[in-house]
C-alpha cells in the first residue's frame, strides 16, 4: 500500500502542468538546494573551530549542549510560519477497501520527507563526528546524534499538531504559544536556566544512552496526538463533495462562522496569506521586527528621551498592520472584478480588514510589553508603546485603508516574495508619513513644552477615540471606496 501511495503521489506531481512548466526551475532550485546542503555540511564540521575563535576559553561541547534546547524553541517557531502541512486527496480512495489508518499513517510519515527534519541531521552529525568520540565513544556519539533527531521529529508533529488545531480550536494554538513565551520569560528572568537543563540532558544522551527513552516517549505522544486528530476527520460526512479534500487542510475556520459574512472574509484573508508566499514573508518579518526595539532601547541617548520611543513603539505594535495593510486591495487584484460582481458590502470588506489588524496590533503589543523588563527605562517602554499601541488601532489602521482606496497596483501572488515589487507605488511611500510622523508631530509640542506625559495620554485619548467611532471611520473609508472602486479594478486590469 506504501509504495502505490507514493506512485501516486509521484504520478500527481509529474504530470502535473505546473510541474512540467517549470521543469528548469526546479532544476535550477534543487542545484541550489544541495549547494546549501553542503555549506550546512561545512559550517557543521568547522562549529567547534568557528565556536573556540568567539568564543576563547570555553569548553565547545559545553556550550553546544547548553545551547541546543534554544535552538530546538528556534526551529519550532520558524516550522510554525515556514512548515507546510502535507495532504492528501482522501476523496478518490474513501469508496476503496483502504484502510484509514493506512492514508493517515501515509500523510503522517510524508512529513518528515521535510527538509527541516534533515537540516539538524547535516549540521551535527558532522560535528558529532569530529568532536564526540573523544568524549563518548562511538556508541555514545550516535545515541546523541539520535537524541537529536528524535527532538527534530518531535518538533515537526508539534508544529504539524499546533497548525491544525490553530483551525479547530484556535485557543489550544494560543495556549501553548503563550507557554512558549512564558518558558522564554522565565528563563530570562532567571527563573529556570534552559542552558543548565539542555547541557545536562544532552550531556546525559551521550553517558547515559537510556537518556534517548525521553524523546522517543514524546515522539510518539505527538505522533498519536496527530493520528487521533487526522482519524477523527476523515469521515465522509466531514468533507465537502464540491471539492477534493486533503487530510490535514481545512479551509475554514470555525469559531469565524459565528461572525457571519464578516467572519468569512476574515478566514479568507488568513487563507490567502496561508497559502501565498508573499502575503506570509509579510507576516514572518512582522515576527522579526519585533526585535527592533533593542536598537534603541540599549543606547541611552534615546531612552533618556521620550520624542524617539515613539517610532519604535509605533513601529512594532502596527508593523504587520502597515505591511500587509499598504497592498489592500491589491492582495484579491486577481479576482477584483469577480468581487464586485458579488453581493458583498463594501463596509463589511473594510470591518473584516480591521478587525484582522486590531488582533495582529494585540499580539505585537502583549510581545513588545517584554521590553518593560528592561533596566532603567522599562517602565517609560511600556507607556510609550501602550499609547502607541492605542493610536495604531484608533488612527493609524484608518489611515492604512483610507490610503488603500488610493492603490491601483496590480499583485500576481502567484510570483515569488523575493525582489517582488508588485504593488509598490506612489502611495505605499506616502502612506508611510502620516502613520509614523503623524504621533510624532502630535507629542512634539507637549515634550517642548515640558509635559511628555500629557504627549502620551493625547495620544491614548486619540486612539481610544478612534475606535469607538471605528463604524463611522470605516464609513468614511468606504464612501471614498465606492467612488474609486471602478478605477481600482482598471488598474488592476493592468498585467504588464
């Protein structure tokens, strides 16, 4: 059964159109792929050199185990916005005396074909090689090497686990992310040391062989956790008839139903930027930027001040509003036309964008709230982006879509995210002015007057204003949609 399984999914992929078309491309990319490969090889066999040059004096296996529990916590966040889930059409097989635990088991065992489930194996079996057997013997260095693998595999049914149930039962998704930071915190508090706790478990993988028993147990624990999820949604009733269904890919999002047309258009936005490589870089570099903050607040000639806080406090709490808001409408340029045809209400298009950048301005704010651990200025970090935050889902997300009914900039989500200046136009520039200059020239006179904190409360005060008087903002929006709507779809008509 395994092998007609993968013949047909070889079959699939062969002769399919797209695959034919870019035949050379591929070619192209997998010379690419193993030219990486050996550059990870490389950068694997010289670790403990590249290590003993920064870092002099330090034992390098000691520090390789102390930093591996960070960089397993590394990988699951990057699987989580990188990683795939793997399908299957179900539908052609459910009238045949195939056994579902066979297609589940087959959708399950094609995800560790992932490239990041091997990346680990291509790093450290080099270095394992070269540095371990000194310390452990033979036996003891694959054990460790094992050890790490069976963590990679882990890491890739939590992630495979997590995405899932991120559309069943979102706030499973949200708990256990919320588990994550709070480990992060504790560790950075001093609470727990992560780098004591991964030297000494790694430490044991190589002494202690029985070590190996601890992964393993939880790889099958998240390997059962994901064939009890896949089992329970196979069932015919649970798909739709009109279209090929895939275990593993939902395409709706339950708790969004309750919204009604809204909710909808919610759930559509969050699919296209699943399934569109440039909608997604948008949202992965929105999780980077985040870390923008420490290139002010570690100079203290910016935090003795209040006037430069604001930008970065702007900056972070509305970077994925600002992103992905300057390319609305462009992002559905391709189905326009067919949009207007459609009994859909330009107000209710507007709201779903809103509140999709009202949740995104939450989270980056409850993440940048981080930054008030910080000595010294901790406390002022904290204000300052608290009213940031304010004035982006009161004032800034209405500038976004107001300068939105400005872009006639076509977007063919089909290209890849890299060097794609689709959509990029006059207005993407000037939009940018009054969202980051707008609160700086509103605090200005307040911090030469001598009154920073009354600079802030204007700026909370705006903000809350704004979104209680959000329907009439949006409205505002809307009116000058309708008018240029028609001017939009011809310039998204332009494909050249």
């Amino acid at each position: 059964m395994l092998s007609l399984l993968l013949s047909h999914q070889w079959k699939e992929t062969t002769r399919s159109s797209v695959w034919q078309k870019n035949l050379t491309v591929n070619l192209v990319l997998g010379f690419f792929m193993l030219l990486m490969l050996l550059y990870v090889v490389l950068l694997g066999f010289f670790l403990d050199n590249i290590l003993n040059y920064m870092f002099p004096g330090k034992e390098t296996l000691a520090m390789v185990n102390g930093g591996l529990l960070y960089y397993f916590l590394i990988d699951l966040a990057m699987r989580f916005f990188l990683q795939e889930l793997p399908v299957l059409g179900i539908q052609p097989y459910l009238h045949l005396p195939v056994g579902k635990s066979k297609l589940v088991n087959f959708v399950l065992w094609k995800s560790i074909t992932s490239l990041f489930n091997f990346l680990p194996l291509f790093l450290f079996i080099p270095f394992a090689v070269k540095t371990l057997p000194a310390v452990y013997g033979m036996a003891g260095t694959w054990m460790w090497v094992l050890g790490l693998f069976l963590l990679t595999l882990v890491n890739n049914f939590i992630t495979l686990y997590v995405k899932r149930q991120l559309v069943e039962k979102p706030m499973v998704t949200f708990g256990f992310l919320l588990a994550v930071i709070g480990l992060a915190l504790a560790d950075y508090l001093n609470f727990i040391s992560l780098s004591d706790s991964s030297r000494s478990f790694f430490n044991g993988l190589g002494t202690q062989p029985v070590w190996v028993l601890v992964p393993l147990v939880l790889l099958v624990a998240v390997y059962m956790l994901n064939y009890s999820f896949l089992i329970s949604h196979t069932y015919p009733e649970e798909i739709r008839v009109n279209k090929a269904s895939k275990v593993g890919d939902s395409s709706e999002i339950g708790f969004l139903q309750r919204f009604g047309e809204m909710g909808t258009l919610i759930g559509l936005e969050l699919r296209l930027i699943q399934r569109h490589k440039r909608p997604r870089s948008v949202v992965i570099m929105s999780v980077f930027f985040l870390a923008y903050g420490f290139v002010f607040y570690m100079n203290k000639m910016y935090t003795d001040g209040f006037t430069m806080l604001i930008f970065p406090g702007i900056f972070m709490t509305g970077f994925l509003m600002m992103s992905y808001g300057q390319f609305v409408p462009g992002w559905q340029s391709a189905h326009f036309d067919a949009l207007l045809t459609k009994r859909l209400s330009p107000y209710k298009f507007y709201l779903a964008k809103f509140w999709l950048f009202v949740p995104a301005c939450v989270i980056a704010y409850l993440v940048t709230l981080l930054y008030g651990l910080l000595p010294e200025a901790g406390g002022k970090i904290m204000l300052i982006n608290t009213a940031c935050f304010l004035y982006n889902i009161g004032i800034n997300t209405f500038v976004v879509l107001f300068m939105s009914t400005f872009n006639k900039k076509r977007i063919d989500l089909s290209k890849s995210a890299s060097f794609n200046w689709q959509g990029v136009g006059a207005s993407q520039f000037i939009l940018m002015l009054p969202i980051l200059l707008g609160p700086i020239l509103i605090f200005l006179p307040f911090s030469l007057l001598g009154q920073p904190y009354w600079g802030i409360a204007t700026l909370s005060i705006l903000g809350i204003l704004g979104f209680i008087f959000h329907k009439q903002l949006i409205g505002v929006v809307v009116k000058r949609f309708t008018g240029q709507k028609y001017e939009i779809a011809a310039g998204f008509r332009q494909t050249a």
